[in-house]
C-alpha cells in the first residue's frame, strides 16, 4: 500500500516537471520568435532582397533559355521596385551586371540605355525646370492667375486648377503641388482669421484619454484645395512630353524597339495630349466642387461653408495682392529665364511640326532631336547672367561699377542640390529592360501570349490595357510600371498586328493617373502629408478621377489621337521589327 502511494506521488511529479519543461519550451520559442520578429522587423529589406533573388532562381535553373533569364531580371527589378528594398536607382542598375552575365545584352550595349536622345531631354528639361522654380517665376505666374480669376471659392478653385496644370507641364509635378500648397495654406488661414471657414478640424480619439493629442482633420474645403492641387499637377504631366518621367520611358522604349518607326516628337505629343489634360483638369475642378463645395447642392451644409461671402472675398483677395506684392518687380532674373524658357518650347514645336518645313531641317540632314534645344537652352542660363549690372562697368558713378561678377540664370550649385539624379537611372534601367527583352525574345513570347485578345474590338483592349495599367500605378513608381509594362504592350501590339501607338501611349498616360494611394505619386503623398488627410479618404476621394480619366482616354485617343498621329494601320517598319530585323530572328 504504501508502494502505490509512493507511485501514485511520484506520477504527478514527472508531470509537473514534463509541464515545466513545455512551459519553459514555449517560452523559448515565444522568446525565439520575438527575436526573429525583431530581426525582420529591422533587416527585412536584405531578408527580402536574398530571398527574392533565391526563390526565382530555380526557374532560371530548370528553364534556361534566353527568356527565362531575362524574366528572372525582369522580376527581379520588379520585386525590388515594388517593395523598394533598395534605392530606385540602385535597382535601376542590375542589368549593367546581370545582362552581360546572362548573355542577354553585351556591356556596350546595355550601359548606352542610360545616357541616349531622351535622357539628355530629362536632364535639359529638369534644368530648366529649376532655373524657373531657383527665379520665383513659377510663383509670380501662380499669383498671378489666382490674382486675376477672382476670390470665391469656384473661382480660387479654378485659378488653382488652371495654374497647377499649366506649370506641372514643364516642371515636375512633385515640384508643382509643393508650389501650390503653401499659397493654398496661406489663403485659408487669412480666411479663419477672419471667421469664415476653418482649415482643420480637431477630433479627440478616445474621451477617457484626454492626455492623447486630438487627431488633426482637414475640413472638407481645405480637402477640395489639396486634392485639386495634387489631381491636376498629374494631369498637368501628361500634356507635354517633359512634363513627367513616364512620358520620356515611352519615348525611350518606342524608339529603341522600333528603330525604323519617326521618333516621338514634342510636338505631336502636346497636340495629341493636350485636349485629354483639359478636359481631365476641367472634371476635376468639376468633381471636387460636388464632392466638398456642396455645388449642384445649394441647400446642403457643404455648399453653406463653401460660401465665403464680400467679406472673404476682400480677405482672401488682400492675402493674394499682398502675397504678389511682396515678390516685388518682375527681375532680370525672371525675364532671362522666361525668355530662353519660350525659345526652347518654340524650337520644340517648330523642330519638325509637319505642316511646315522645321528649322532642324533647314539647318542640316543630320537626325536632330529634341534634347538639341534644351540642351541649348541650359548652356544658355550660363551664358546670360542673372544680374545685368555689367552694363554699369564704364559709368561715370563708382557706386553703380560693379565689384564682382554676377553668377548665371542658373548655378551648378543649384541644379546638384534639386536635380534627382536617382530619376536619370530608372529611366535608364528601364530602357535596359525593354532593349534585354526584345533581345531575349521574353517581350515578344509574352505578346503572344496575349493573342487570344486580339478577337476583341481594339478599344475593348484599348480599355482593357488602360484599367490594367491604372489599377497597377497605384501600388508603386510610375515609371516602375512603365518600364516594365511597356515593352510587352508594344510585342502585343505587332502580334496583333495594332499600331504599336494605339496601346502604348494611352498605357503611358493611364501610369501617370495614380489617385488613390500615397505611394503612386510623389503629389499625393505632399497632400497627405501636409494636409492630414488619412489614406482612407485619399483612397475614397481617388476613385472618380481613375473613372473619368479612364473613360476620357477611352473617348479621346481612339479618335483625336489617332487624328494626330495617322495610325488606322499596322505599319510596314512594325511587321519589319517583328519579322525582319537581327534579333527577333533569333526568337
């Protein structure tokens, strides 16, 4: 008996020590888990980095051909892009090593994508840009515009509307939206000083914590201002081919894939382009006057706080005057840039418009582009001094010699600090991945591929191929999607024997048009940023713009732009890149 009480003791014994022992088990793994949850948390970017790269190995492995090899760098650079475990631009450079290695693309051939015809346009184009942001000019034409339009909300709104778009057509749109937000600021809170209206709102989260800083809102009217700035600064891109970095990735990828086809000029781009930016830019001013100025709504409490009455507008027309005021008299400064600002855009134009005979013609046989005038045009900011008081060297006055010269337009000072240097390798990356999947055949398997689509009408694939490319910007760099997307659009198109133009310019335009989450576009980051608009709204108020730009492009390509660039057939110089030339002959 007293055996089997000793068993019967010793039996839970081991199960206490067997349950010590899985407590102190589970509390190791849960300690092991922290840690490596601790660890990715911190190192999660190489983790991913050497984990992408090992996961899309074995396809590489088992399937080696040339289009294998190029996808596996394609998806490479893709999962890089996306995730951004990298820097862009370092990215951007991983076919200068893996294209020679994998036997795609030969060193020569791949490092001349990264300093080509639209590039020098990018560079030229960005300092021209700065030398008008480094004068104020941009700033005197904003107020201006916003001087002359009127002080009601309708009206303000429009002035910010026409403003933005017009400027982000030749400086960059991040630059454009971070112009216009501070006016928009400085005109809203003149407003609230003066009782009419407010520009946040403040909401406490949790009433039993008042220790908790109250969340920061916009109201409805400050949302309608950041907005508009942030929808038609991407708008205001599109219409000219400078004014964003997906419009010169098209112009990279189409003429490095078509070789025989005319380039890509300024001019029949800003035609083509120009009527869709207007009417874009129209519907938002449009959209965001119904969704938060209570307009169509006269009774509703939208429309009650959007009316500013007299008072405000007096209020808001001093800021404006007082604002333009304080830039004090259109500079030297100011007019040299303006001026070599509009000889540029004219040598654009009139390079080769086609309705007449272009000056580059008259001038030589030679191929000249459009990076000739730009590049011409910054060479120029550092000929023309930014102060004139040269012109005083012999006066009889000593006071009015001057005493040292005067720098240019432009400094190099200037053009290092704001120049993104990141954005020339991206594009450069991207026109590796178009010439390396072109060469490898991947580009032109991929388009066949897609041939089944071919029995549907081309605008059905036109709004197909436009939904595909708007859904997909949001969730990354636009010019990311471009370079990936578009050399496999363009071998669709010679399988189906579709002008390469019909799908890949409204593809360009639809990269640009990203509205409903902050990392699609540096603009609507800034208003989110500065305007405390959560990503929810930001989410709900970018989804009419994706609409009504999508069914625009829908509307307009198919016939003004077709009109603008005569494409109704498959042309000769398509079939002879799909057939006749050195590479596809390989595939």
């Amino acid at each position: 008996m007293a055996e089997n009480r000793e068993d019967e003791g010793e039996e839970p014994r081991e199960r206490v020590e067997r349950r010590e022992e899985l407590v102190n088990y589970l509390r190791k793994l849960l300690s092991c888990l922290r840690d490596t949850g601790r660890f990715l948390k911190i190192y999660w970017k190489i983790v991913f980095a050497i984990f992408w790269a090992l996961f899309l190995l074995p396809f590489l492995l088992i399937y080696d051909s040339s289009e294998v090899r190029c996808a596996y760098v394609v998806l490479l650079m893709g999962g890089y892009w996306v995730t951004d475990c990298f820097p862009m631009a370092i990215t951007s450079l991983i076919p200068v090593v893996m294209f020679p290695a994998l036997g795609i693309l030969s060193t020569a051939d791949t490092c001349a994508c990264y300093m080509n015809d639209t590039i020098m346009v990018f560079i030229g184009g960005l300092i021209l840009a700065i030398a008008i942001e480094h004068s104020n000019l941009h700033l005197r034409i904003a107020l201006g515009v916003m001087k002359t339009v009127g002080c009601s909300h309708a009206r303000l709104l429009g002035g910010l509307c026409i403003v933005t778009t017009f400027v982000s057509m030749w400086v960059s749109n991040t630059a454009a939206t971070a112009m216009m937000v501070p006016i928009i600021f400085a005109v809203l809170r003149e407003l609230e000083q003066a009782g009419v209206g407010a520009v946040f709102k403040s909401k406490i989260v949790d009433p039993e914590r008042p220790d908790i800083p109250p969340e920061i809102r916009p109201t409805k009217i400050t949302r309608a201002y950041m907005l508009a700035a942030a929808y038609c600064s991407t708008f205001g891109g599109t219409g000219t081919l400078v004014g964003t970095g997906t419009n010169l990735t098209f112009k990279g990828i189409y003429e490095s894939t078509f070789p025989e086809a005319e380039g890509i000029s300024f001019t029949d781009w800003m035609i083509a382009s120009f009527p869709q930016m207007v009417v874009n830019s129209f519907l938002t001013w449009v959209y965001v006057r119904i969704a938060y100025l209570g307009y169509l709504r006269p009774r509703s409490k939208d429309a009650e706080m959007a009316t500013i009455g007299s008072e405000g507008e007096a209020v808001t027309n001093q800021v404006i005057q007082e604002r333009y005021k304080n830039l004090g008299p259109i500079t030297f400064h100011e007019y040299g840039v303006a001026a070599l600002f509009f000889m540029c855009v004219f040598l654009w134009i009139f390079r080769k418009p086609g309705f007449i005979v272009g000056w580059s013609e008259l001038l030589t046989d030679i191929d000249l582009r459009d990076s000739v005038p730009v590049i011409f045009a910054s060479i120029l900011m550092f000929f023309i001094p930014k102060d004139p008081s040269f012109i005083y060297s012999y006066s009889q006055d000593p006071a009015k010699r001057p005493r040292r010269s005067s720098e240019g337009l432009i400094t190099w000072k200037v053009i290092e600090t704001k120049m993104p240097w990141s954005l020339m390798f991206l594009l450069g990356g991207g026109f590796a991945i178009s010439r390396g999947s072109v060469a490898s055949c991947m580009a032109k398997r991929v388009g066949e591929a897609l041939l089944p689509l071919r029995y549907l009408p081309p605008i059905v694939i036109l709004a197909l191929v436009c939904f595909f490319e708007g859904t997909l910007t949001d969730f990354t760099s636009n010019v990311g999607i471009a370079n990936i997307t578009l050399p496999v659009i363009a071998q669709m198109c010679v399988a189906m024997e579709i002008h390469p133009m019909y799908l890949m310019i409204p593809a360009t335009l639809m990269c640009s048009f990203s509205f409903r989450l902050p990392v699609g576009t540096p603009p609507n980051a800034i208003v989110t940023v500065s305007g405390h608009i959560p990503t929810n709204w930001l989410i709900a108020g970018g989804c009419v713009p994706a609409i009504y730009s999508l069914i625009v492009e829908v509307i307009f390509f198919p016939t003004w732009g077709v009109f603008v660039y005569g494409i109704k057939d498959f042309p000769d110089w398509a079939r002879y890149a799909a057939t006749g030339n050195n590479t596809n002959a390989r595939c």
